[in-house]
C-alpha cells in the first residue's frame, strides 16, 4: 500500500527545544501524488512559564496567539487525535524541513510533556523525511535538475525554504506560516518529483530505517551529500562498520580515500578516527533513524561528479564489503565511544534519559485525557509511578483550571512560574526579553515589527512580574 505523505510545520515562542512552546502547527495530508486531502491549521495560547523571544515573534507574527483560547494542552491533544485519524488505515510519512533538528524534538518533547505518545511519526509503520537533508543530496549532485538559489548573489548556496520556494516560482508572500510552509513543501516535492522522479522515490523509501538498511546493501557505491555552510560537498561512500549495542548508529568509509590505505591500519587508529569524529576523515558516522541525504550512484545522472572514476570507486566499494575484518574492527570502535550527555536538570529534557511510562502509566495517562473533572484528573496525578508524569500532569490541571486545585500541587505549580518568570535560566530572561525589544523598537522602522514587539512586550508584562 503507497504510503499517504504528512506535512507539518511549526511556529515556536524561540529555539531552545526544552523551553519554547510551539504556538502553531500546520499540517497537511496529501497522497502519494502529492494531491491535498485534508490539512489542520491550529495554534494555542502561550503557557504562564514561557517568554517569548522577540525575534522569534518577528520572525512568525503570531501575536494573536496571546490572545488565543485554545490552551496548548488542547492543541497538542487535537494534533495527536488528527494525525492518528490520517494514519488509522495507511501508514504515513511524515515531511518536514529541517525537522529532525527542530520542530520534530519540539513535537515529541510537547506531545511527551502532554502526557501523549511522543513518537507517533515513526512507530505503527509511520516513518519521516526531512526534506532539507534530501536537498542535501541534490545540491551537489542535480543541481542541473533542481536549481539551487544562490545566497545574496553567490558564490555560497541558500537551502532556506523560503528561497527554494521563490526559486521554483512558489508564491512565498506568506513565508513563517505554519500551513503555509507546508504549501512550500509540498510544492518543492512536486518539483523534485517531477524533473527527478527516482531520486524522489528513493528518498521516500529511506524513509523508514528499513528502507535504509536496504540501501545500505545495495551493490553499488553510494553518493552522500552535504551543505556545510553554504558550500555543496560530495562523497562516495560504503557501509563499513555498525554499533550493535547503539542499532542507529552506522559508519560509511568515504571511497575517496585509497582501502589500501586503511583497511590495515591496526584497532588504535581505527579508534582514533571514530573518537575524532573530523569531516576529513575517511569514516563518517550516521544514524538510520533520521534522514540521510544519500542516494545509490546508480540515480546519478552524470559520471564525473567524482575526481575519481565510477569504476574504481566501484572497485573500492567491493573492497570494503569483503573486508570483515575491517568492518569488525570499526564496529567495536563505535561501540567503545564514551558517549557523555550531562544529565537534564529539568524535566522537559528528560524525555530520552528517564525512560519510557510504566503499563500502569500509559493506562493512568489515557484515564487522565478522558477526564475533565479537577479532582479526578488530581487522583490519577498522584498514582503515576513515575514522578516526572505526575509533575507534568500538575502543570496541566494547574495551567487549564482555577479551582479545586490541593494546595501541595499550587504551590509546586507557582514555584515553577516563579522560577520561570522571575529568575534567569535556559529558559530566558523576562529582563533581556524587555531589553531587546526596546533595543529592536530603537532599530525598526516597519509599523507591523513595532506592532509584534510591542505586543510582545505588553504581554510578558502581563506574566505577573
């Protein structure tokens, strides 16, 4: 069954993905000819403990969100519900534009601080696209087929969404909407899939970490490709190497550099290349659970994209496989990384450390959403086994209800607002906030960014300084 296709865009308070709040989210649910069958256009009102960013207002304009009577609880629940329905019969893929950097962890940390299922779009056979890391691949090898708009007149490159729209003669007077940039992407997918059909389909495949591990396997040599600060950069690569106690994390050999050279090299430098991690290196590590802006050289239009001949490059490839020993030796180096994530002092940033809800708690959590009545939502709060479901579960019945609230749950619920609002952290700062919109206000001569910023203004005063 051909796969539906999901887009999605979000509009944020700022770019921290622990402390912002998405404020809108579009979607749009088209087939898999690209034809819109439904689409969902909601936004919610900022919770009590989030400052918005000036900037990030300028940027989006949703000012009327401060006025919104939609809580962000609601939203969040009415996102789930519909992108559930969209998936009921088909699975689907979800496409975002630089997703899996943003508004995809946004997503999952919101859906998760919600008490809902944070990993919806790549679990019941759902799977993801970032688009920007497919434009990745096609910057530097069809650049022919895809005009790529320069940055401020070149030499460098522009990815921006915004501006491959403009160039493909995408209407973008309506740029930093949710709904509407995914009106963009749809129409940058029609275009991708029009001039070149196979490379479309093929990252529609990998969409999925099965369909990457089918790639992966494949005969021929790869071509990985990558914009790195606004330069296109490409590379014939081969699987060389996995971590078994980590499945997502692969290795490619990077087949400009001469097998002869490496695969005998002893487990130290072999190791030694894994830990540095440089972009020169001929090892170069990727996870399977996130798009990878790689297609099989055999979709490659031209045949020098290399400074080294598809043959020997083939020869190479062919050598690296049969290897094992090599391949042996680079998965124990990924599997010898220390890997050290300081551990969240939050918790909103607990989400992949603290572990996934207890049988008892996902029941508890799904009793909790069938509920409107405070004290019974209260009950359920205080039998989650797992004490970061319980304080997230207080922060939703304190910030969606005035009364019949313990006097335990709204005194934690106003330390957090206090803390918040009141001091300075990760989270921002109610006085840089005030700060930079009177140094913006100083700075712009737009009637419609001196509206934002001051309506930005009145309502971080009216958090309760």
């Amino acid at each position: 069954m051909t796969s539906n296709l999901i887009f999605y865009d979000t509009e944020t308070t700022g770019i921290h993905k622990d402390f912002s709040q998405i404020i809108q989210c579009g979607s749009l649910l088209a087939d898999s000819n690209l034809k819109i069958i439904d689409q969902q256009n909601i936004g919610s009102a900022p919770l009590p403990w989030i400052i918005p960013q000036p900037r990030a207002m300028l940027t989006n304009k949703k000012i009327n969100s401060f006025k919104s009577n939609t809580s962000h609880y609601q939203m969040m629940k009415d996102i789930q519900q519909k992108w559930k329905e969209w998936c009921a019969d088909n699975p689907a893929i979800f496409v975002t534009y630089n997703g899996h950097s943003f508004d995809e962890e946004l997503i999952r940390r919101q859906f998760w601080c919600n008490l809902l299922e944070p990993y919806i779009t790549n679990t019941n056979q759902n799977s993801r696209l970032d688009l920007m890391l497919m434009i990745h691949n096609i910057a530097p090898f069809f650049s022919e087929e895809i005009s790529i708009p320069l940055f401020e007149n070149g030499p460098n490159l522009s990815i921006k969404l915004e501006h491959l729209a403009k160039e493909h003669g995408i209407d973008v007077s309506d740029a930093h909407d949710a709904i509407s940039d995914c009106k963009f992407m749809i129409g940058l997918c029609k275009v991708i899939k029009d001039k070149i059909p196979e490379v479309f389909d093929s990252f529609l495949n990998i969409s999925s970490k099965e369909g990457i591990k089918n790639l992966l396997h494949v005969n021929e040599f790869l071509a990985l490709g990558e914009v790195y600060r606004r330069h296109p950069f490409k590379y014939p690569v081969v699987l060389c190497g996995a971590d078994d106690s980590r499945p997502n994390d692969i290795c490619f050999f990077d087949l400009s550099f001469d097998p002869e050279e490496i695969v005998n090299l002893d487990f130290a430098e072999i190791n030694k290349m894994i830990q540095s991690g440089g972009r020169d290196l001929p090892l170069k590590k990727y996870k399977i659970n996130k798009t990878i802006p790689i297609c099989s050289s055999n979709l490659l239009s031209k045949k020098d994209h290399f400074d080294i001949s598809h043959a020997e490059l083939q020869r190479r490839a062919d050598k690296i496989k049969s290897n094992k020993d090599f391949f042996t030796k680079v998965s124990q180096a990924m599997q010898d990384r220390i890997m050290n994530f300081p551990e969240p002092n939050y918790v909103e940033g607990t989400i992949y450390s603290g572990g996934f809800p207890s049988y008892r708690d996902k029941d508890l959590m799904q009793d909790f959403h069938l509920s409107d009545d405070v004290i019974q939502m209260t009950k359920i709060s205080r039998n989650f086994e797992d004490e970061r479901f319980r304080l997230l579960a207080e922060r939703i019945i304190c910030s969606n209800n005035d009364v019949n609230i313990p006097d335990d749950i709204k005194n934690r619920y106003d330390d957090l607002v206090n803390e918040r609002i009141k001091t300075d952290g990760k989270w921002g700062s109610v006085e840089k906030s005030l700060k930079e919109i009177d140094k913006l206000l100083d700075e712009k001569e737009n009637s419609e960014d001196k509206d934002i910023l001051l309506a930005t203004k009145e309502h971080i005063l009216s958090l309760g300084l």
